[in-house]
C-alpha cells in the first residue's frame, strides 16, 4: 500500500487532488486507517488515476470523466471528443482574433506615443423593435432641424399608439460619416411592441448583427475623431462596415452637459 503523499508524487498531483477525487467518488483510496484517517492507495490505482488525468487534459469537465470511467459505448465517447474538438478549435479561433486586437493596440501606442482617445469594443448587438423615420438631410449643418423633425415625428407614433420607448433614441446613417450632403439617416425610437406605421413612420425590426463599437462623449463636432478611431481599428482587425452604421444617443447636449454617443459599425469580416 502506498501513502497518499507518496502515491501523489508517483502520479504528480497534489495530496489536495487526491482528495477532492476521492470526496466525489472518482478515485477511493484502497483503505483508509480508522485511527489516524490516512489514505492508502494501491500500485494499481495509478492507472486509473493516470486515465483520470488524460481525460482532464482532453478538457473533459470531472462528471464527463466519471461518465467514461463507468463505462460508456465507443459512440458516446467519440461524440464528446468530437465536442470536445469544436470547442477547442472555438477557442483557438477567439484566441487568434484576441492576438490580432492586442497586436493592433500595440501597433497604435507605438505610433503614437499615448493613450488612445476611444476604446474598441465587438459587441453582438441584439435584435431590436423600432419606430423609424427616414429622412434626407440637404447639407450637414441642418442635421440637428431636420433629424429632430423626424424623431418629432416617430415620438408622435409612439405616444399615439400607447406604445413605450425601451432605450435610448439612436440614428441609423445609410452612407460613410465622410458624406455631408444628402446624408440619408432615419430617427429611431426603440418600443416595446409593434404597432401600425403611420405619417411615413415605420415600424420594424433591426436586426441583430456584430459591431465594433466605441464611446464619444464631447461636442458633436468633434465625433470624426471617434469615428476615424472606428474605422482605424476595424481595417486593422481584419474587418470591413457592413452598410449602415448607428450612434445611440445616451445623452443630449442639454444643460452645459456633453452628448454621450455610442458610435456602432456592423461589421463582416474583410475578404
């Protein structure tokens, strides 16, 4: 019989492991003194312990590996393994895009020499129930007119159809920020159930969708920078827009305080 510190060195775990392996049943010591509450193991334990670790390093959780122990079909244990391997290459593959976006930032403080002004964020932007009004803008300096007729117009519907708004109001842009003329943009208001459209306000789902995504909070005039910070980072993570991109509006320039705006970029991967 061989000492539970012993037989720990033999197999490389600790006498903690051991332990906990024989509390959940996986491995009970050959005899365990009455007096003095020692475990013993025996030479052919060592086996099942070393199967115990090989299937822990395949990333089997302790009840999968008690599962195999107990004895299961060939198909059933190829099927874990199988899960297991998906898995695995999952997290490689997040792994990989994580490297890419550490590299990136990396690349950016060595360029630059400082702190970045936005920090980048994938998100999966859910689905979500809206009130939209779209609208042309001639010219960029009648953004503010125009785009708060339009989220005049879908509060109208929201109010008038008993609906309630569940978020803060956001606007989905249909060209590059680049553009300042006949900018299309539609004012949205997120609601809680649908209801009929009316006076050229709609009412849809946005879909749920990938973005990077980053925070402005200063001057509207100054949210190129934010958005230059977007782009920046989207080309060098391996991504391109996809389409439209939104800003949600957290908080107004009311009252001597800054807009907050969350700035997102649906994206799809470059190529």
């Amino acid at each position: 019989m061989i000492r539970i510190g012993d037989f720990a060195r033999l197999s490389g775990v600790s006498v903690e492991t051991l332990r906990h392996y024989d509390e959940v049943g996986l491995l009970i010591p050959a005899r365990v003194d009455d007096f003095t509450g020692y475990r013993y193991y025996a030479p052919e334990q060592l086996a099942r312990l070393n199967r115990i670790l090989a299937l822990k390093d395949l990333g089997f959780s302790l009840r999968q590996v008690e599962e195999v122990l107990e004895g299961m079909t060939v198909e059933r244990l190829s099927g874990m393994l199988s899960l297991a391997r998906l898995q695995t290459e999952k997290q490689i593959a997040d792994d990989q895009v994580r490297l890419a976006r550490i590299t990136s930032r990396l690349r950016q403080l060595e360029l630059e020499k400082d702190m970045p002004d936005y920090d980048v964020l994938l998100k999966n932007l859910p689905p979500l129930l809206v009130a939209s009004r779209r609208v042309t803008v001639p010219t960029n300096d009648q953004v503010p007119a125009v785009l708060g007729k339009a989220y005049d117009d879908a509060y109208a519907l929201v109010k008038r159809t008993g609906a309630k708004e569940v978020g803060p109001c956001l606007a989905v842009w249909h060209q590059p920020a680049s553009v300042l003329e006949n900018e299309v943009v539609e004012a949205i208001v997120q609601i809680d159930r649908a209801v009929p459209p009316s006076g050229g306000v709609e009412v849809y789902e946005l879909p749920a969708v990938p973005a990077a995504s980053t925070v402005h909070s200063g001057p509207f005039a100054d949210m190129a920078h934010a958005h230059a910070a977007l782009l920046s980072w989207i080309d060098e993570n391996g991504f391109e827009p996809a389409g439209t991109y939104r800003e949600v509006y957290h908080q107004g320039a009311a009252e001597g305080r800054d807009p907050v705006v969350e700035i997102q970029y649906p994206l799809v991967r470059a190529g």
